[in-house]
C-alpha cells in the first residue's frame, strides 16, 4: 500500500486549507490510506516538507492548498530526484484558483480528491524551470510564468479576500488602471526571435490560470512543449473586451494575440521592466530577463484517468 505525505497549507485560499483539514483527514481515513498529515508554517516551509517527505521514502506527497502550495511541494520532490528520491505528487484542492489541477485531471472538491488518491491513476507529466529574478540559481513551476498585466493582477489578486471569480475579477479591473502599458520584450524560443510590444507574455505548461481564465486551453503536460501567449499592447477599453475571450479560451481568434509553442525561450527587457509570476508566486517586479525551460516527463502526477 502507498504512503502519503499530505502537506496543508492553512493560509491558503486564505484559511480556505484550515478549515478543509479535519475532513480530509476524516476522509483519507475512510477510505483507509496510510498517511501522516503536517501543516506548513511559513513560507519556503513546503519545499523542504516535501524534500523531507521523498527522502523519507513516502510514496506519495501530497499538496493540500492552492497552486503555490503545489509549487512548493514540486520543488521539493525535484530536490529529492536530485538525490536519487523520486515521490509521486499527489494534490487535494484548497486554495483560491487550483489551476495547476485542470492540466493533469484533479477533481477540485476534496471528496473526490481524497477518492483519486486512493485510486491511485498516475500520469507522467512535464514540468518547467525558470531562471531569474528572485530566483538566478532557477525555480521550478507545474503551471505557468507569466510577465506583465499577469503579474501585476497575481500581487492584487492577493491583497482581497477570498470571493472566488469575483476576487480575480476585482483584480483584473484594478490591474487596468493601474497598469495598461507593458514592457517591450525580446521573445528568444527555440530558433526564433520576437521583439513586440506587450500587455502579457505567458508560458503555459497547464492550461488555465486565474480561478478559471483558459488562457492555453489546447495545452498538454505531456508534450514537451510550452504554449505562449502573447498579448500585445492595447487600450483600457480593449482589455475590458478581451477578458470574455480569455473566459472562454477564444483569445486565439482575436488579432491583438498571438500563440506560439516551444521547449525554451529567453525573454528580455528592451524597453521597461519585467514584472513576472511563477504558479502565483512573484518571481520579480522590476526584472531584465528570464530564462524557461521544459523538462519532459519530469515527475509522475496521482490524477484521474485519461479519457482519450
């Protein structure tokens, strides 16, 4: 029988994981899973949770709380791959967007969450490294990095209360306002080169962000590509108009964005800064350049069979 390490994260969703912990435990007892369940206390404590947990010999680590608990929970189980420990990662939805959990298939209500890791389906999935900002020795990341409009939004978003789409939706409207005018980039991915304008860059290994927002909807996590998103420079009124567009997944139709796929990629300030977020966490806000990688099949996922 497996071994979990459940790793819960009670600031996350903010208090959202807190208040969820005595039925996940209630849960993964029923369903008779042999696990051990500790709480993070500080920011970074995760990773080295999770480091613990793989050198350990837990089969199974898993993140209770939202994508940035998911983030650490990953850097620690690729510190462990390092020294030769490899633990699957397992997720139980809690937090405020649980994007990372659409990519692989992870049910976002913890009954159902608790029930995929007793079924224990695995699925190897790629993940990504970026290089730069707060982190020049690299970080690795499940979901996503995005620079610009983005990362301005992840830093409000994080200032309100926890009211689902309406939290991201009241962070969207202030980000507008207070920041409608992007960086020019130098986008460098596999053999090509792009200098343009831009509102929002994104790297997507997953496929939604932002509590919901399909911003690569045909994205796969087992591809060993990344989909890019570029959104080029517009006006106020415009970003309030391509927002249902993002909702739905159809930015691609419109002619300010444009889609790109690669396996890496350097991104460079040419005129202004970049300010950059990796699974909702601020990797810089006034940066130069970052590099991004993808690693194929880096580290095996509990998740819900495929259906094709």
């Amino acid at each position: 029988m497996p071994r979990y390490k459940i790793i819960a994260n009670p600031t996350a969703g903010h208090g959202k994981a807190a208040a969820a912990i005595p039925e996940i435990e209630k849960r993964l007892a029923e369903l008779g899973l042999d696990f051990e369940l500790v709480c993070t206390t500080q920011k970074g404590h995760g990773i080295h949770l999770a480091h613990q947990a793989a050198l350990d010999g837990f089969d199974v680590v898993v993140a209770a709380g939202g994508d940035g608990t998911v983030n650490e929970v990953l850097n620690g189980l690729m510190q462990a791959q390092k020294e030769g420990k490899q633990a699957a990662l397992g997720v139980i939805c809690a937090g405020r967007g649980n994007d990372f959990a659409a990519g692989p298939g992870i049910p976002e209500d913890i009954p159902a969450g608790c029930q995929t890791l007793k079924d224990d389906q695995r699925q190897w999935i790629d993940i990504g490294r970026v290089t730069g900002g707060v982190y020049p020795e690299g970080r690795y990341f499940a979901n996503n990095v995005g620079v610009g409009f983005d990362a301005i939004g992840t830093i409000e978003v994080a200032k309100l209360p926890q009211w689902g789409m309406l939290s991201f939706m009241i962070a969207i409207v202030k980000t507008i306002f207070l920041y409608y005018k992007g960086p020019v980039i130098k986008i460098d991915y596999d053999d090509q080169t792009l200098t343009t304008d831009t509102l929002m860059f994104l790297t997507m290994n997953g496929r939604r962000m932002g509590n919901g927002f399909q911003m690569a909807p045909d994205s796969r996590m087992d591809d060993g590509l990344f989909d890019l998103v570029l959104a080029r420079q517009v006006s106020r009124l415009r970003i309030f108009s391509l927002i249902p567009h993002f909702m739905k997944g159809t930015q691609g139709s419109q002619p300010e964005i444009s889609t790109m796929r690669a396996a890496r990629l350097s991104i460079t300030a040419v005129q202004g800064t970049l300010p950059a977020q990796s699974d909702g966490e601020i990797l810089c806000v006034d940066g130069t350049r970052l590099d991004i990688e993808i690693l194929p099949h880096q580290i095996e996922v509990v998740c819900t069979p495929k259906t094709a």
